[in-house]
C-alpha cells in the first residue's frame, strides 16, 4: 500500500489555492454576491484598520495563514490585532488571526462550515463568523474555554438574540 503524500505550504506557493487537510483545493470563481458581501464587511471594518491610532487592526481580504505544515487556508477575510503582528510579512501569515470572516462559497460549504472552523478552533482563533451572502444570513462565534457557542445570528436586516457560556454561566445577548 502506498504511502498518502500530503502537500505543503511550499507546494500551495506554486498555485492560488488553498491548503486544506494536506490537499490542495481549487479556489471557486468569485460570485457577485460573494465579492459584494467581502467588500460590504471590509467597508464597515476598515475604521479600525487606518493605522492612525496606537493598537487597531489588520483587516485583510483573500489574505492565506499557515497554521500548520498541511493547513494553509486563504480566508475572505481576517484580522489581526497590531499589538500581536505589529508588521505585515511577505507571503503567507504564520500567526493565527484574531478574528475570521468566511463567506459560504458554492460547492465549498463543508470546507467553509466544517474544516476552517475546526482549524480555527484548534489555533484559538477568539472569534469568527460565516456568512451566507445568497441567504443575508450571519453566525457569529467566540472561543469559550475551548468552546465554539453561537453569540449572535443575524438574517436578513434582523438581529436575534442568542445565549452564551461566559466563564461558567449563561448570558443572554440580545441583538
């Protein structure tokens, strides 16, 4: 029995896909309601990435974080803050980002809902949310003593109130 090669950040390099589980996955076609709903989020979050004040953020777009050997995503978007990444490097980040934005892509659903989540789970990313551009729907999440509870859904123009474990005991959020 052959022994399973899996491929590298060095071999992703030579493509523009990503690295996903030790197999490097064909990025889909950018839709218009993806590349729309990326660019609405980065509008409303760039405040905090003008660089003028101490501390803010790195808000980047289809920005690629090498969390692993065999784990090289490119997500939608992501951000670090400045006090953990103070300077952008060449190539991709090997710092885990602060908080993810993933944009559900057609035929891309498991690699979006399941596998980056996981991963980000895994590398203690704080927060992250998944997107549904096609539904205008929103999941947010935050890590919780290794836990990954919902803190806030939103559909449509509506926010929904939603309860999370904070240290031990639950809070309701209202949106």
């Amino acid at each position: 029995m052959a022994a399973i090669q899996h491929e590298t950040v060095q071999d992703l390099l030579l493509s523009s896909d990503e690295l996903i589980d030790g197999e490097i996955v064909r990025r889909p076609m950018t839709r218009a309601r993806h590349a729309r709903a990326q660019s609405q989020v980065n509008r409303h979050l760039g405040t905090f990435d003008d660089g003028a004040r101490p501390g803010g953020w790195w808000i980047l777009t289809e920005i690629s974080v090498a969390y692993e050997a065999h784990e090289c995503p490119c997500h939608d978007i992501a951000g670090w803050r400045r006090e953990r990444l103070p300077r952008l490097p060449d190539g991709p980040i090997g710092l885990p980002p602060d908080w993810v934005c993933e944009i559900v892509s057609p035929g891309h659903e498991k690699k979006d809902t399941r596998s980056i989540p996981l991963l980000l789970r895994r590398h203690r990313v704080p927060c992250d949310w998944v997107t549904w551009s096609e539904h205008r729907a929103l999941v947010a999440y935050a890590l919780d003593e290794g836990e990954r509870p919902v803190v806030a859904t939103l559909g449509g123009r509506t926010a929904h109130g939603c309860r999370r474990r904070a240290r031990g005991r639950s809070v309701a959020r209202n949106g």
